[in-house]
C-alpha cells in the first residue's frame, strides 16, 4: 500500500513538472507564447496562485478606418492553453492542479475581451500528516498522503487589453468551475474566481531592443 | 519558475509538521487513510490525561468539527481531549473509495483504525470513550456491539442513539400522537398539532416505507420549531462559526455527504441493534431528550434496560430535542465528564 501511494505520487509530480517545464520552454522553440498569472479563491475563500501559457491557433481579424484617421480592430481568436496552479485549504489540503483547454475569446474595438474556454486536467491533492492501518495492525504514516483527480472545467474570462506593448498588457478576472471526478462516492465540483494580468514577453524584448 | 514550483512542493509536504505534546492543550489535525478514503481527525482540548472522546457525528453527511460548537465543547475540552472525526465520504473526508464497499460494518472497521492511530500517536496507554449522537449512534452500536472491538475502548456514549431504525419509526409515530395531545391540551399550537396528531394516526406502523420514514424525520424537526416557539424547550443558541474560518468546505460536506447518505440509505432502514445490546460489556452512558422526535427516548430507555451489569446509566433531558447539547448544554457536558472520570 505504501509503495503505491509512493508510486502514483511521484509519477503524477513528475508528470506535473514536465509538463510545466515543457510549455514555459516552448517559446526556446519559437513558438510565441503568453502568460497569464493570477492570484484566485477556490470556492471563493480557499487562497491559490494559477500560471496559464496560452498559444493563437486560430485568429481572425476585422480592421476599420474611423474618424479622424483612427483605426479600429476587432478580433475573435481560437487560443489552446495550458494551466498550472495551486491553492491552499488551510491545514486540511493543498492542491496542485494541471490543466489543458482551448477557448474562444472575442475582443472588442475598445479592447475588452471575452473568452469561454473548456479544458481537462488533473488535480492532486496534498494532505497533512496521514496514517494508514496494515493488516496486521501496525500503523504506518503515509507519504506524500493525498490524491489524483481528473478535472474536466470550463471558463469565463473578462478583461482589458493595454494598446501599448508593455511586459504586462492585460487585466482580467476569470470564474472557472472545475470538475474533481470520482471525489468520494461523488463528484465535487469546484468553483475559482481569479484575478490577473498577462504577460507578454515578447514585449519586453521589443522594448530592450528599442 | 522552478524556484516557485520547489516552494511550494516543500511547503506542502512540510505543511503537517508539528511537535507531539500533551502538556498544552491539543489541537492536531490527521488523517486516516483506510479502503480508498483519508478521513481528518481533528484532536482538540486536554491531553495530558491521555483521555479521549471519540465523536462520531450525525447524518449521515455531517461533519465532525460541527460539533465542536458553543459551552458544551468547551467544557469537555477543559477536561480532555475529543475527537471530532469527519467518517468515510462525508466532511472533509476525500479520496476514490469503491461505491459497492460501502457499508456500515466498513465505517466501524474505520472506527477501529483511528483508534489505532491514536494510540500510536499518543501512546498505547491512551484511554478512549467512543460517543455517538443520532446515526452516529447507530455507527457507534455497530463498533460496540462487537466483542472484540469494544476492548478498545474504556465505555460508550451513546446521545439520542439511532440504533434501530425499525423501532425509531415506531417509537416516532407514537410520540407525535403522545406529545401531539399534550401540546393539545396544554392550548399550545393546536391547529398544527391536530393536523399532526391526525397524520400520525393514519400511518401503517406494521409497514413503514422509506418515504414514510423521510416524513417522519422531515416532521420530527419541524416540531422542534413548534415546542420551541411554545416555550418547551429550552433556548439552544445558534452557530457563531463563520464560514470563512471552518476547516469545513460546505459545499463539499453537502455535495458528498448528500451522496454518503444516499448509498447507506437502503441499509440504514432495516438495521436494528437492539437484540445485540446484551453483547455489550464496557460501561455505557444512554443519554435522550423528552421532546426527541428524530430519536425518541424509548431507544435509549430500552437500550438502558437491555444493557446487562451495573456499569451503566442513562440521562433524559426534559428540555430539549434532539440535540441537548446546545439546549441544556452544562447539564450535557457534565453527564459526560461525570461519566467519563467514573470510568476512565
């Protein structure tokens, strides 16, 4: 028992920090990549951090000519993502949550966009000091005690775009609702408000050069 | 990143990191991890005894902490420590546990795990009394009843104990027509009484449904309102806990609890541990409410007389409903610690 729960631990952590470490070097490969980090409340009051790589797939674009020579763009945008967050129930469970999905997002001529994702991942729970009981009664701790969820979910995003290429050019909030399959003898959904900003470095490179 | 991603690895493995004392009173969460299922414990108030009151909470689909609410638990903390445990899919309890598993007799084997835990924790010597209110009293009955399990413990509690659902749904029509007409002629909420009085009446005792039995419980908390409003039971005060600062997740006690409830249902209406009462060999504490619609006292009295040996006592709260922990909360704890340094 404890070499499972050994086993199933560090080859979901593995997985995790591969994948992690696969999409923050995707930009080595020349691939244009942006980041969105925020800082969100799982159930509204559970406190967590999530990173969000995000790549166009597909994108679409209307340009017009306004008054006085300005020039108004509209987008829609198909976006593929990858999420990595934790969050903290305090002295009950950390979770660390791993997510892929792809949205739609819609931004307006004012620069506020809309985007509704969907996705799927896993999440991993983390639990304090835990104990099991053997068969022959001997009582052993467990480690790295906790479990392995797949997590279907879906996302609302709203935010604000900046005109100018700074390192940070957007704002936004997210509510996402987050499936922890086969939870108990249930299945848990989960609710996250986020609120965070993009990151965009190839910006801040455009800057240096300038 | 990676900086980032090592913090907060470490931060959650070292998260339950704490020193064992029980000089100072405890407050230690753990976690048992049994068929599938981590179920917390949370461990609060005097240790040094090494004297323990293993809640066993309500529903099912309640939650341990819940109980650890207003003077009661304050009093039996200052005397040593309780146990308040979230059982098998329900509080924070989580984990991937077979839905085919579930049963009554699994919740007792985990019963019987904690206490392992405990004395590897806090020693062999630990002395522990297991308490069941309602269904825990049920879940408690099937642990006891066994006579090899209740060697391990030092006695048991059993408050507005639903051991025996069959004669619970019995009992419970018999007193809504017994109480119904003294509250008649005692002039107090007499239209609803009546209409009571009438329902209860036109119920087959010889064959209650599952549905009928729902009604019953439904029914049986409605009326604590009615007593309540007429001044019969005494004032029990509501939950100051805020939400924000309960290590429960209500959404997730209700989600998964709801679900628990659902599966042990069907088991839970034909379990009766009444004739396995005679088994019992530590001493025993029957504690009921006059006024317990949910549990009526016949239970407990019964339980009383079945009972075999001296080692026993059994206490009604004659102002109170279901849970006399919050209305006669003094009285309450003071039964227990009573009981508890008697046969400790």
């Amino acid at each position: 028992m404890l070499h499972y729960q050994f086993g199933t631990a560090k080859t979901v952590m593995n997985k995790i920090i591969l994948l992690l470490i696969l999409s923050l070097s995707a930009k080595v490969y020349g691939q244009h990549l942006h980041y969105k980090g925020s800082l969100l409340g799982n159930q509204l009051i559970y406190p967590g951090i999530n990173i969000q790589a995000e790549k166009i797939v597909y994108s679409k674009e209307k340009i017009k000519e306004g008054k006085h020579n300005k020039i108004w763009k509209k987008q829609r945008n198909i976006i593929a993502t990858i999420d990595l967050g934790a969050y903290c129930h305090p002295k009950m469970f950390t979770a660390l949550i791993n997510t892929y999905g792809i949205k739609y997002q819609k931004i307006t001529k004012r620069s506020w966009f809309y985007e509704t994702g969907v996705g799927f991942g896993f999440a991993r729970t983390f639990l304090p000091e835990t104990y099991t009981v053997k068969d022959d009664g001997s009582v052993k701790k467990v480690f790295l005690p906790g479990y392995a969820y797949f997590t279907p979910k879906v996302d609302f995003i709203w935010g604000r775009q900046f005109k100018k290429p700074f390192l940070i050019d957007q704002v936004f909030i997210k509510t996402s609702a987050l499936y922890l399959l086969h939870y108990n003898y249930t299945n848990l959904p989960t609710f996250s408000v986020e609120i965070g900003m993009g990151i965009n470095i190839n910006n801040l490179q455009s800057q240096k050069q300038k | 990143m990676k900086k980032i991603l090592i913090i907060v690895l470490l931060s959650t493995i070292f998260m339950g990191c704490n020193k064992d004392s029980l000089d100072k009173p405890l407050a230690d969460i753990l976690y048992v991890k049994s068929n599938g299922n981590s179920m917390p414990a949370y461990i609060y108030g005097n240790g040094k005894d090494k004297v323990f009151m293993l809640l066993l909470h309500g529903g099912p689909g309640g939650n341990g902490i819940e109980y650890r609410d207003g003077l009661y638990a304050e009093l039996l903390e200052k005397e040593f420590a309780v146990i308040y445990w979230d059982q098998r899919g329900q509080g924070m309890a989580q984990g991937k546990p077979d839905k085919a598993d579930l049963n009554i007799e699994l919740m007792a084997q985990d019963i019987e795990k904690l206490i392992a835990v405990i004395r590897y924790k806090y020693g062999k010597d630990s002395k522990i009394f297991l308490y069941g209110h309602s269904w825990g009293g049920m879940l408690g009955s099937a642990f006891i009843v066994n006579k090899d399990r209740q060697k391990l413990v030092s006695g048991w509690i059993e408050s507005n104990g639903a051991h025996d659902l069959p004669f619970l749904n019995i009992e419970t029509v018999k007193l809504f027509i017994t109480i119904g007409n003294e509250q008649i002629a005692k002039n107090h909420s007499v239209a609803q009484w009546t209409d009571i009085v009438k329902w209860a009446k036109a119920i087959d005792t010889n064959n209650i449904s599952s549905e009928i039995s729902g009604e019953l419980n439904s029914k049986a908390f409605e009326v604590e309102d009615l007593l309540g409003n007429d001044g019969e039971l005494a004032d029990s005060k509501p939950s100051d806990k805020l939400y924000f600062y309960s290590p429960i997740n209500k959404i997730t006690n209700f989600i998964t609890g709801n679900k628990t409830n659902l599966l042990l249902n069907d088991e839970i209406e034909k379990t009766s541990f009444t004739p396995q009462i005679g088994n019992i060999a530590v001493p025993c504490l029957f504690m009921t409410s006059k006024f317990d619609f949910v549990v009526p006292p016949a239970l407990a009295i019964d339980a009383f007389q079945r009972k075999v040996g001296m080692d026993k006592e059994l206490k009604i709260f004659e102002f109170s409903g279901h849970s006399p922990m919050n209305g006669e909360a003094e009285l309450y704890a003071n039964t227990i610690i009573n009981f508890i340094k008697k046969y400790k």
